[in-house]
C-alpha cells in the first residue's frame, strides 16, 4: 500500500514534495483552466458537494474553517460564500498551500470577491497551527499529493478539536468496468496530452494519473482515516467513482 505520494527520479519525501512544489508551481497559471476543461466541469458539482457537507460548520459564528492545499482558491471561495463572511456572518475561513504561486493566484481571486481569508503557506505534514485550534477542515484535491498519508491524517487529527470535521475530496477508482476502461484511456493518454499542450507542463499531467492509480481505494482510505482515530468515516463515491468525498468526526 502506498504511504504517500512519489514522483520522477524522487528518492525520498523529501525529494518528492520538492517536486510536487514545483510542478504545481509551473501549472498555476492555467491550473483552473485546466481543472474545468479536462474534467468537463464536473468538478465545479464535486467541489459543492464538499461544501455542501460542511455547511453546519460555516453557518456556526465564530467557528473555524482551513481550506487545505487550497490551491488558487476555488473551495476558499465556496466556503466563504456560504459562511457570509462580507456580512461577518458564520465561520472565520482559512486557506493555506505549500505553493507560493498557488497562494498568489487565490489571494487575487479572494480580493476581487472582497473576501478577506486568512491565507498562509504551510506544509500539510507541519502545520503552524495549535492542537484543537480548527472546528473543520476540507481538502478538496490535495490530499493525494502527501508524502505520507498516514502522518498527514495524523496532522489533521491534532489540530481539529473533538467533534471536528474533516472533509476529504479526492480523485477515487471508477467502480463499473466500462466508465473504467473509457475513463482509464481517457486519463492515460488524453489527459496528459492536452494538459502538456496548455500547461506547458508534460510531467505534471503524466503525474497526475499515475498517482490516481496509486492512491488508496476508498475502503481503504476509510480505514486510514479510523486508525488516525476518527470516531465516525462516511464516504460517498462521485461521478461513478472518480472522485470520493470522505467525511470524518473527530
């Protein structure tokens, strides 16, 4: 099973969130673009549902809510319009990557929306925050690009507090065979080539199927989350399975 994300010519953890980094890095510009475009815009629906099952937390006055790996801001946003934070209504919304370009785009979105999140760069594994100091968190993408799951899950564990949510959205495997045989040639050698083609970048979308196939099932990832010692993991499978969103109680 693997315990983490790993990338070209990367020889430890190290190396590979170091490559990862830079990867996202040169996609920024056109990563929402490219979001949008090569998932037909399903992942707008994926995103809400996340959303969605956070809203008891957002419409709480003076919770807090982190958008991890929160990439250029997309969730941020989502999460600050249903917490109503321009009226200063509901959860005070954080959003933190380890990607300063990333970082930069979200900051640009957030500030043409008048939203005033809380932005920070930080590492999923090292989190500058206090045990018990976030009442949810949601990480909508991110998760499969640690280098090490079982000590990132263990990270998110310290700094919710008890009854704290964690809300993971991430890319799963399609359960029916033929979505599966057309989603895998679709993502092997579709994908990679028009990602390479706006990007610019060939190695970053080769490297995101590849580490879809070796990101753990669903069951499995369920099963991580209960032994990190959340009380209560439910998981409900998107678009077939290609995605899965996993919801945890502290």
């Amino acid at each position: 099973m693997a315990t983490g994300t790993s990338a070209p010519g990367a020889k430890d953890q190290a190396g590979a969130a170091q490559w990862v980094k830079r990867a996202f890095a040169e996609v920024a510009p056109k990563y929402d673009l490219l979001n949008h475009l090569l998932s037909f815009n399903i992942d707008r629906s994926w995103r809400k549902r996340l959303v969605y099952r956070l809203r008891p937390v957002l419409s709480t006055p003076g919770a807090r809510v982190l958008d991890l790996c929160c990439g250029t801001g997309d969730v941020l946003i989502d999460l600050q319009r249903v917490a109503g934070r321009r009226r200063g209504k509901g959860a005070t919304i954080m959003g933190a990557d380890f990607c300063h370009p990333m970082l930069a785009a979200a900051r640009r979105k957030l500030a043409k929306r008048h939203y005033a999140s809380k932005l920070f760069e930080a590492d999923a594994l090292q989190l500058p925050l206090r045990d018990g100091s976030l009442d949810a968190i949601a990480i909508a993408f991110g998760f499969r690009n640690l280098t090490n799951y079982n000590a990132g899950l263990e990270e998110l564990y310290r700094v919710l507090r008890p009854g704290g949510v964690l809300a993971i959205l991430e890319f799963s495997h399609v359960q029916r065979l033929s979505l599966r045989i057309a989603y895998g040639i679709y993502s092997r050698w579709i994908l990679p080539k028009v990602g390479e083609r706006i990007s610019g970048s060939r190695d970053a979308y080769a490297y995101l199927p590849n580490s879809i196939r070796k990101f753990p099932r669903a069951g499995e990832l369920q099963k991580r989350m209960l032994s990190a010692g959340f009380r209560r993991v439910d998981y409900e499978y998107l678009s077939g399975g290609i995605a899965a969103l996993h919801v945890a109680v502290k």
